[in-house]
C-alpha cells in the first residue's frame, strides 16, 4: 500500500472550493483488504506507468493526507487542503530531494480512490512540468499470508504501534 499512500491528485473543483473552508490535514478511511493500484505520472510529457497489488492492514485504513505526502517522498507536505464531496483539494509542496507544487484531489468511497496532480517541480536547475494521475480499487480479503506480511511491515515501518486484534 506503499504506492497507494504515496500519491497525490488534480482537478479543479473550483465551485466547491470557492465554498470550501481551509483544514489542515485531511483524512480518509478505506476497507482494508487487497488493493489494485495504478499510476501514471508524466514528467516533461514522458509518461512512467506502475502497477501494484497490495494488502491494506486496518491499522493502515485510515490515511491522511499529510502521511500519503510524506510518503510520497521525505519533504512533501500538505497545505490549503479544502475538504469537497467525497475528498478533498489541496496544494502539495515538496523541499526535499525533489522540489515543487503541485494542486491535487483526493476522491474516494470505502473500496475506490482517485488521485489527480498537476503542477511544476524542479529536475536540478530546470524547471519540469508534471502532473500524476493514480487510481485504487478493493480486490477482496487478503489471504492469512499477506496480513502477516504486511502486519511485519507495519510494525517494522512504525516502531512501538501496536496491531488491532
């Protein structure tokens, strides 16, 4: 669910923004369960595709937007995150390793979620338009395998938590 938690989104939901009060983080709740997750960023108008299955925890089934930024890469945060029908809008702003913005939506039910970014992000000296768009889909239950597999992620991932019974 790395991949899943590591996205950001774009539209223009300007009607509902203009209405929309400011919050400072946002969050989501999703079945846990197997994930299909597919990407595609475009960077200078080079697309990168990637695909993945996952196996979401429930103590994973809740994910804010500050974490996905965070998980997106060290530096990213969250910022004017506007909450809208079924999610949310929001600037995303990266001064790590990669720098940029990017405007992004969140939309989701409890087995789908959709992922839209666009902005501008600096490769070295140059500046580089991009923009990402990222889809996930419930699959059904994992099997006993996979949930201890990603209980031993989790617990390695987020050290002194503790698992649901």
């Amino acid at each position: 669910m790395k991949k899943l938690l590591a996205v950001t989104g774009v539209a223009l939901f300007a009607i509902c923004a203009a209405s929309a009060d400011t919050i400072k983080d946002g969050a989501i709740s999703v079945k846990p369960g197997k994930w299909l997750w597919k990407q595609e960023t475009n960077v200078l108008a080079i697309p990168i595709k990637e695909e993945n299955l996952e196996c979401l925890i429930p103590e994973e089934a809740k994910i804010t937007l500050s974490k996905l930024a965070r998980d997106l890469e060290e530096g990213c945060t969250v910022d004017n995150v506007r909450q809208i029908q079924g999610g949310f809008l929001f600037k995303l702003k990266c001064n790590g390793k990669t720098k940029g913005d990017a405007d992004a939506t969140l939309t989701h039910t409890d087995q789908s979620m959709t992922i839209r970014a666009k902005g501008s992000a600096m490769l070295g000296i140059i500046p580089a338009g991009f923009s990402m768009k990222a889809d996930a889909t419930y699959q059904g239950d994992c099997s006993q395998a996979e949930i201890d597999k990603a209980r031993e992620r989790y617990l390695r991932d987020n050290p002194g938590a503790t698992l649901a019974q």
